[in-house]
C-alpha cells in the first residue's frame, strides 16, 4: 500500500511539473556504436550494446527514472497493464524522451498490437535516430505486420549500428528476413 501512494505521488508529481530535456547522449551512443562495430566477437559487441543500455535508460530526472523503473518492473512481473500506464506517464511528462516510447511501444508489441508499437516506435526515432533498440524492435514490428521488405532494410540500419544483435540472424537464409525464396 504504501508503494502504491508513493508511485502515485511520484505519477502526480510527474504530470504537474515540466520534465527537463533529455541528456544528449550522442557522443557517447556514437562512440558505444563505433565500439560494437570494432567488437572481435559476440561477447565484447554485447559489453558495447549494454552500455547502450544504460544510456537509453538514463531519464531525464528522479520522478521520471521512477516510472520508467516502476514500468521495467511491471513489465517483469508480466504486468502490461500496468507498465503500459507507466509508459504512458512517462511519455506524457517526458515528451522528448525516446526510451518512453520505446519502452511503451514493446508493451504494444507483447500485446500483439503492433499498429501502436509502430507509432511509438517512429516516435523514438525520430527523438533518437540511432536507438539501436527501437530501430531493432522496429524491424520486428514491421515483420510482424507482414512489412518484410521494410522490416529487412530496418533491421540492416540496426545491424550498421551493432552487427552484434541477436536479430541478425532474422537475415539468414532460410530466416524469415532472408533472402528471397529462401524462407523456410
């Protein structure tokens, strides 16, 4: 219980003042992309995709690190409902915050509604063009909606940014993104 009036004090709080712009974070992403793409093998490319991480995942301030949080957590206990909401605030109060709508649109994306993960999705992007997540996550959604031709093309800008991403392999012949006639 007591959680709960936290978090909706921290949601109140939220919606009432004015988030502050987003860190750029632009060096340090190009850097983390030069890094991938240097990589020697998969485990050093996934040190460099997981500093990636942690830059996307860096709000803009406290009360919106604790939505963004509080929706990771509910995404991990399987609740989107729940997480979704907290997406949601989190988009709302931090418009130009690209890893709301990214993170809004996974939700999108594991309820199957694929036309929303879209949306949020060109949104991220738009806000950060190289988000090798939601470019990645683009790609799927774009599979997903039988787009295969664009989904291909999204997911090789992905794959310059970070050679590494276990989607790679959608790009295989045989695979799903492979090269025509070649599905299984």
């Amino acid at each position: 219980m007591r959680y709960a009036i936290v978090a909706l004090l921290l949601s109140s709080r939220a919606l009432a003042e004015t988030c502050p712009t987003a860190p750029d974070i632009s060096v340090e992403l190009q850097a983390l992309i030069a890094d991938a793409n240097a990589a020697p093998d998969e485990r050093n490319g996934q040190v460099a995709s997981d500093q990636m991480w942690q830059l996307w995942l860096r709000a803009p301030d406290a009360a919106a690190q604790e939505v963004l949080d509080r929706g990771m957590r509910q995404r991990s206990s399987f609740d989107f409902a729940g997480a979704y909401d907290s997406f949601d605030t989190l988009v709302s109060y931090c418009p130009d915050y690209a890893e709301g709508y990214n993170q809004r649109a996974f939700i999108s994306f594991l309820r199957e509604d694929f036309s929303a993960a879209l949306i949020d999705l060109d949104r991220a992007l738009d806000l950060s063009p190289d988000h090798v997540g939601a470019q990645s996550g683009r790609a799927l959604t774009l599979m997903n909606l039988g787009r295969r031709d664009d989904a291909r093309a999204q997911l090789e800008k992905a794959l310059a940014n970070n050679p590494w991403l276990s989607e790679r392999h959608l790009l295989a012949d045989g695979a799903p993104l492979g090269p025509e006639g070649q599905e299984l």
